[in-house]
C-alpha cells in the first residue's frame, strides 16, 4: 500500500492517499483542502482514485471532496448519522455528488486489499474508523493522547467512551493516523492516553 499524507486547511487536518501497489487503485481520505495539491498528486503518481471516505463530516474533512469528486468522478463514503452536520456536505448534495453509506462492518476494497469500516460514535454520530493492514484512520475519534471533542452537535460522551474502548480492545497493535496533529500506535495509546486509562488493568 502506498500512502501520501497532506496536511490541509485551516485545521491542519490530516489527510491521506491510499494506493493499492497492484492495480494503483486509491482511496482519498478526509480531504478537507489542498484541492490543487492532492489532484497533482493523484496525476502525478499515475493512481486511479477509485473513492473519497470522510471519518465523518466536518467542514474540515470535506472541504476539497467537492471539486475532487467532480475532477475524477468519484463517490464519497458517508456513514448516514453525519448526512447533515456539515455546510460543505450540503454542496455536496445540491451538487449531486454519488454520496454512499458507510456502516459498521462494511469492507470496501482497492484492488483485493480490503479496508474495514468500523462505526465509531462520539466526536459525531457517524464518525468512523478505516481500517487497512497494520493502518488505522482515526478521524477524530482517537488522537496521539487524547481524542476528539464531544460538545459539537452529534457529540455524544458515553458513546466516545464505548467507542475508544472498542479500539482498546482490538487485537494487536497498528500504526494509527488521526485526523489531526501527530501519527501514534494503538500500543501506545493503550499505555499513555489518558482517556483510555480507565480500560487498563
Ligand atoms: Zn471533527
Ligand atoms: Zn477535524
């Protein structure tokens, strides 16, 4: 998997291409800005972008997806809960962009390598996890010590606590991307993020 990471807007949101090695298949991750950038990049590198996933959706993780939808006829992946927390994503319906559903469990794919879609309530309601090999997208529901905010419309405490525990609890260890500031391991945030503290043992 080849993976490019842009860091876009006024939130410095983190912003991933992924590409499948094989067949150059991508999936654009959260593109909240750097319209002009990520589109060079896809041009450049020779991949097919094949779909746009948002973690959820604000502003500042749909931003772009617009004109990039438009420039390489692409759908966007949505999980329904989010459909209307955003003004970006109003455009993206009066613009009749392919908005599609994401939900628990769903596994989407660039060439055979799969990408797993895991519901993770409490920034937003639809807020999600992408899950690809050792790769975690986080979105903002896990950061590098500590997660996302709760007190926007769609936030909900009780369901950010389930949802990190759901995290916590994952076998293994990966490589994880949040949505904003610095990249982490699961491990890591197992043993030192303080709102995961109280799953420790
Ligand atoms: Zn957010
Ligand atoms: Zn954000």
């Amino acid at each position: 998997m080849t993976k490019i990471h842009f860091r876009v807007g006024a939130l410095q949101t983190n912003c991933f291409l992924i590409a499948d090695d094989e067949t150059r298949e991508a999936a654009l991750i959260d593109p909240g800005g750097g319209t002009k950038t990520i589109s060079a990049a896809i041009r450049d590198k020779g991949i097919q972008l094949k779909y746009i996933l948002f973690t959820h959706g604000h502003d500042d993780h749909t931003g772009a997806a617009i004109s990039l939808a438009k420039e390489f006829d692409v759908p966007v992946y949505l999980h329904p809960a989010d459909r209307s927390i955003g003004r970006k994503l109003s455009l993206l319906y009066s613009e009749g962009i392919d908005i599609k559903p994401l939900a628990d469990g769903d596994k989407l794919y660039l060439g055979s390598t799969p990408i797993d879609v895991l519901h993770t309530p409490g920034h937003s309601g639809g807020s999600c996890v992408f899950i690809t090999g050792k790769d975690m997208f986080s979105g903002d529901t896990l950061f590098a010590g500590s997660c996302g905010r709760v007190d926007f419309p769609g936030g909900d405490a009780r369901q950010m606590r389930a949802s990190l525990k759901r995290l916590y609890d994952l076998p293994g260890d990966y490589n994880v991307y949040p949505g904003h500031m610095d990249f982490t391991t699961l491990e890591r945030e197992r043993e030192t993020n303080f709102y995961m503290e109280e799953f420790r043992t």
